[in-house]
C-alpha cells in the first residue's frame, strides 16, 4: 500500500494555524488549542493540556504503534509567532492567504508550517498503512520566541520530556541543523561628567565614551578559532539612549549588547570575554555590564545516527549545517541529552519578516522527509522507509 504527502491537505493546515492570532508577547496560544488538537485527534493522536505556572498552554499529544517497548519520537514546536506592524504589510497578517504557491501570513515559515508539515508527515505513514516501529509524540508549545520559560522549559521542570530522538521543524531551508549558537544579551550604562554644552572639553561625555565601546564591541571577534558549523561568536549593539538636554554634556548612556554564545560557553564565560574587550580597548571608560539574559548553544556531535537518519530522509545535500540563532532544541540537547536536530520549511530570511511566507514546495518536502523518518525511526538497520510516494498535487 503506497501513501502520499498531500500538498492541498498540509497547505490547508498550515493556513489554517496562521489564521489564529498568537502574538508573543502578549502571549495568545489559547486561541490556537482547539485547531491544534482538532489536527492531532484526527491523526490517531491521545492530546492534552499542559498549563505551565503562568497558565499558558502546550498541547501534548501521543500516536502510539501498540509495540511494548518502543522507542518514542519527538517533535517540538512553537505555537507562539512574533509581534506584527499591520499597517508595514501587503495583506492582513493573520489572514492566512495562499497564493502564487505560498501560504503568507505571520508565523507561515516560524513555524506553524514546520508544525503542519509534522503533522502531516504522520497522517502520510497512516495513509500508507505503514507498521511504526516507534511512538511519535508532539509537544506543540507556547513562548519560545520569549525564551521558552511558560513552554519547554515549563515541561522540562515539571519532568514531562521524555524521548529517544527529537526534531525540530523550525524554517532551515530543508536543511538538516545539528547546532546553534546561544545568545548572551546585556544592558551596559556608561557614566560620565555633566557640564556645560558651550564648554564641552571640560566635562566627559558618557555618549562619547559609549560610542567607543560601540566600536570595540559591535562585529567584535572574541575568539581566535571557528566552529566548523557555527563559524565564531557576533556581537550587536542594538539600542542605545543617554543625555539629558541639547545643550548638556551627557552624563549617562546606556546601550544593549546581544553577544552571540558557542557550544560549551556558559553566561560567565561570555561575560567575561565582553569585559576583556572592552576594558582593553577603553580601559579609562567608567562602565558597568548588567546582564538580562541567556540561552546556551547547543549542538549533537557529529557523526551521529540520528543525524544520518535525517540526512538519508531529507537528502545527503541537505546539511549538516548550524544555525547563527537559538531554537527549543537546546533544552532537549543540553539539559535531557535527546538527540535532536532542526529541520524544517521555510527561510529565517522570511521569519519575523514582513508579508512571511512559507512555499507550498517545502511544506510538502519537510512532510515527506518526516514521514520517511517517522516510517523508519526503531527499525534496525535504520535505513530510510521508501513507501512514502511523492506529494499529491506537487
């Protein structure tokens, strides 16, 4: 019996999960439950509710293959998308509107597509009447675009992770990711002198003194060795403010730093390495380094059965690549040691961008890859199941 990806049925569902407003922040992933269990229940799939401390909801769910013992395969995704400015966009941003071969809309590529495309990886293997050889569960999550705290990181601390193997399908432009890199974000106040803005050498401007450590810091190299997939750490500076008056030599300027991390950096470490720079480029600069938030890198080191698995399902093109940005991957990789690796539809390019899209091309790809997977996950050789045929309407 021969399955097939349906391109008009994940289009659908993709559209259909972008029509629901799930801004993060505020925070709106109730909206979207129904729709996302209503996909989950009519694939076979046991679903709950899990509500972090703060209330917000993931959805769980289960698709079990009735053999005593199997392996369990995990897929994560986020429900929540990033804020939009309607008025910067070509059609409405939660309108979900498929033309010219894509679905547009906020949340398209990241990553309610990725999402559609798991689901309907699963549907293809029923549709085939394929034996599973593993479970295949599906933590659909909120918050992760504010750093997972009510999502993932919820579930982890309350012991609710449980898997053999993980993929993300977050947008990777069908390429198989095995790393990523952290990011190290920090609030840095410089103090200078106020004075009269008539006389200004008198004083000591603090923006003056701040724009030195722009310089020394934004595109700074902080270490003298690539990561053969993520390359070395970055550092923006991305907001400033300080002064006082026009006509005032500014006593106070403040700016933020995002510092891009590596694998195995922890915040000390990070911090550390800022204040190296910036103390010998600016060693007379009166500054202090505050710091308000982290998230590790993360990679699954190479080589890997779980990496091949993916890279035989997607294609020996695909990967393997890193990321320059951080995903849920981290927690499952750093804190549980699940295997994981993030693969998806779509382009960051297009994620958190104006009029987002994902193309009908990719969704129908990333779903026959997680079908040949889902086919083949627990089997011994772990060779990949050629029963799922091309995609309907491709």
């Amino acid at each position: 019996m021969t399955g097939h990806v349906s391109a008009e049925r994940v289009t659908a569902l993709t559209a259909e999960l972008v029509r629901v407003d799930t801004q993060n922040p505020p925070g709106r992933e109730a909206a979207i439950v129904p729709s996302v269990v209503e996909a989950l229940e009519s694939s076979g799939c046991e679903t709950r509710i899990f509500r972090a401390p703060s209330g917000r909801p993931s959805v769980l769910a289960r698709y079990a293959c009735g053999r005593p013992g199997a392996p369990t395969l995990l897929f994560n995704g986020h429900l929540d998308v990033v804020p939009v400015a309607a008025a910067d966009w070509s059609v409405p941003p939660f309108g979900g509107i498929v033309r010219d071969g894509r679905v547009v809309g906020r949340g398209a590529a990241d990553m309610k597509g990725g999402i559609a495309a798991a689901i309907e990886g699963l549907r293809a293997c029923q549709d085939a009447g394929l034996p599973l050889a593993a479970d295949v569960e599906f933590h659909l999550v909120a918050d992760e675009e504010t750093g997972g705290a009510h999502g993932t990181e919820a579930l982890l601390a309350a012991g609710l992770i449980h898997a053999d193997a993980c993929i993300v399908p977050e947008p990777t432009e069908l390429r198989v990711a095995v790393a990523e890199r952290g990011s190290f974000q920090a609030r840095i106040e410089v103090t200078g002198e106020a004075g009269h803005g008539g006389e200004p050498g008198r004083s000591r401007s603090a923006i003056a003194d701040a724009a030195r450590l722009v310089r020394a810091l934004h595109l700074a190299t902080f270490h003298d060795e690539d990561h053969p997939l993520l390359g070395r750490p970055s550092c923006n500076v991305s907001m400033i403010q300080g002064g006082l008056a026009a006509n005032v030599v500014a006593p106070h300027c403040e700016f933020v730093i995002d510092r891009r991390s590596l694998p195995g950096e922890t915040a000390d470490d990070v911090l550390r390495s800022v204040l190296r720079k910036a103390r010998e480029t600016c060693p007379d600069v009166d500054f202090t380094v505050r710091p308000t938030f982290f998230c590790e890198a993360s990679e699954l080191p190479l080589p890997h059965p779980f990496a091949d698995l993916l890279l035989d399902a997607a294609g020996r093109d695909a990967g393997p690549v890193g990321l320059s940005l951080g995903t849920d991957a981290r927690f499952l990789r750093n804190r549980l040691g699940i295997p994981t690796v993030v693969y998806g539809p779509g382009s960051m390019r297009q994620a958190h961008a104006v009029d987002e899209w994902v193309s009908v091309t990719d969704l129908t790809a990333a779903a026959r890859t997680y079908a040949k997977v889902i086919a083949s996950f627990g089997r011994r050789p772990a060779t990949v199941s050629r029963e799922v045929a091309p995609a309907q309407g491709e």
